[in-house]
C-alpha cells in the first residue's frame, strides 16, 4: 500500500484506517450495501491510500448480493437456483476449511454445477 512504502514499513493487515483487512467485508449485509454505495460501511475510499476499494470476501456469512456481483462482473448470469446452490456450497466449504474461501474456488463451485 502507499502507507506501507512511504513509511518503509510492513503494516499488520487489520491495522485500522490502513490495514487491507479493513476494506475486506464478507457479512450479506455489508456486501449488498457496499454495492449499492461504498460509504455506508468504509468512511474512506481504499483507493485513497493505495487500497483496492474494497474487496468482497466470501464466506460462511456471504449473501445473494456478493454471489450474483461476482458473477456479472466475470459475464455469468445467475438464476435464483443456481445462486442458492453457490451460496449454500460457499458457506459449506468456508465452514469445513473454517476460513474464507478464493474466488477460484467460488468459480470451481459454478463450474462444478454446469
């Protein structure tokens, strides 16, 4: 991050206000509202200390609204079967591995089920 290289320092990554997990955000809720306006859960934009904007985790508290976001956004329409099947699959192997999963990972699950 330009914090880290300007301080010539590593930063712990939930360090507040400059940490990348601070911009990372899995719950359902937190997602859906970060699509629809970025502000209401961060009260700075990532991208204004060399952050990404934010980043989407997923996980055993994703929602609909990350799932069918991720998807658009790689050119893949969903419907309301195939992202509750993702979703219920995304939340059950972020369960057993007892973290949250990668986006290949997400994507392997989709391909899977095609």
């Amino acid at each position: 991050s330009y914090v880290a290289k300007a301080s010539c320092r590593s930063l712990p990554e939930s360090k507040p206000i400059t940490g990348r997990a601070v911009f990372q955000h899995e719950s359902g809720i937190h997602t859906k509202s970060l699509l629809t306006d970025s502000r209401s859960y961060q009260f700075i934009d990532g991208e204004e200390i060399g952050r990404n904007k934010y980043d989407v985790v997923f996980g055993k508290h994703s929602g609909t609204s990350s799932i069918i976001n991720f998807f658009d956004e790689r050119g893949i329409k969903l419907n309301q079967r195939m992202v509750s099947q993702i979703i219920n699959q995304v939340k059950l192997l972020a369960s057993i591995k007892k973290k949250a999963i990668k986006e290949d990972e997400v994507l392997d699950l989709f391909y899977r089920m095609t």
